[in-house]
C-alpha cells in the first residue's frame, strides 16, 4: 500500500494544495465559502432524496417495507429543497442545531464532571457551554465561525498532505529504501 502511495505522491501533494487553497478561501471569501457548502448540502440532499425515494419504490415492488426508505427521501428532498431557496434560514437552522448540542452537551459534562471530579472534564464542559451560549445569541458570528473552523481544518489537512506527498516522494530515492527510506542491503558496508 505505501509503495503505491510512494509512486502516487504527486497525486497526495496536489491533494493538499487544494485543500490549502479551498482553506485560504475560507478566510479571504467567508460567505462564498459558506454560500458554496450550502449549495453543495441542498444537491447531495436533493441527490440521496431521489436515490431513496427510488430504493422505497423497489423495496415495495420486492414486497418489503418501503415506507422507511421513502419517507426518509421526502426529508432529505424538503431539506435540499429548503437549503436552495432560503440558505440563510438552512445556515441559522444549523448554527442553532450546532448551539444547542454544545449547551446539551456541555451541561452534561459539567454534571459528570461534578460526579468524579474532574477538573479538565469540567473545564470542557463550560467551553462547550460557552460556545453554544455564544452561538445561540450571534448565528451570523457563529456562522462565520463555522467557515473559519473549516478554513483552520483545510489548511492544516492541506499541509499535512503535501508535507505527506513530498516525504513519499523522498521515500523512492534510489539510495533508500521505498518506503522506510533505509538504505537496501547492498548499499550497507560488509564489515570485512
């Protein structure tokens, strides 16, 4: 496997650079950005609505339960549909969604941590509640949040694969090995 991604290194190297571009558009361009995730949220929604809607038809033609299937795909069709013609509404819908799991979730570690006793555990809990609270009371600052985190998340994963790419690429050198980069038993030293 790591010889085929020591030939291909080129490939992960590229990889990355577009994901350090697509990071750096995050932070220069963050409504284009967050325009474009939405865009790309309602078409695979629209997408797997329509694939599931599909596999509920076969299912009820095969004589199994279908209604699952189907009315899952009604869903996922209503949200694409949603997310197109008021984006806005599908971003604060999130943000919100996003607040309220983080107060939720906050509050339930604050209560574990009270229970065992445990700083850090406590410490991430009222993080966890702060952010939410924050959130909650500025979606548009929490949306824009949202993008850079994004931004933060591409450009790290972009460098670690192009740093990635170029270490494969050292590792095919004719003087090492190809993938460890040690040096092939005929290049060691005999010793006599």
């Amino acid at each position: 496997m790591i010889e085929i991604l020591a030939r291909n290194w080129w490939a992960i190297a590229l990889r990355g650079a577009i994901a350090v571009v697509i990071g750096i558009l995050a932070f220069a361009l963050p409504g284009l950005t967050l325009a474009s995730l939405i865009l790309l949220f309602a078409i695979y929604s629209l997408i797997d609505g329509a694939f599931a809607i599909v596999a509920g038809v076969r299912a009820a033609r095969e004589g199994e339960r279908w209604w699952p299937m189907a009315l899952e795909g009604v869903v996922d069709l209503i949200a694409g549909a949603i997310a197109l013609l008021w984006p806005i509404a599908t971003v604060l819908a999130f943000v919100f969604l996003a607040a309220a799991w983080a107060i939720v979730s906050g509050i339930l570690l604050l209560a574990g941590a009270f229970r065992r006793r445990e700083i850090l555990l406590g410490l991430a809990g009222g993080f966890s509640i702060v952010w939410g609270v924050l959130f909650a009371l500025w979606p548009g600052k929490g949306a824009l949040a949202l993008v850079w985190l994004f931004g933060i998340y591409a450009l790290v994963f972009g460098v670690a694969l192009v740093v990635a790419g170029f270490r494969l690429r050292g590792a095919r050198s004719p003087a090492r090995g190809p993938v460890t980069g040690e040096a092939y038993a005929g290049d060691k030293p005999s010793g006599n």
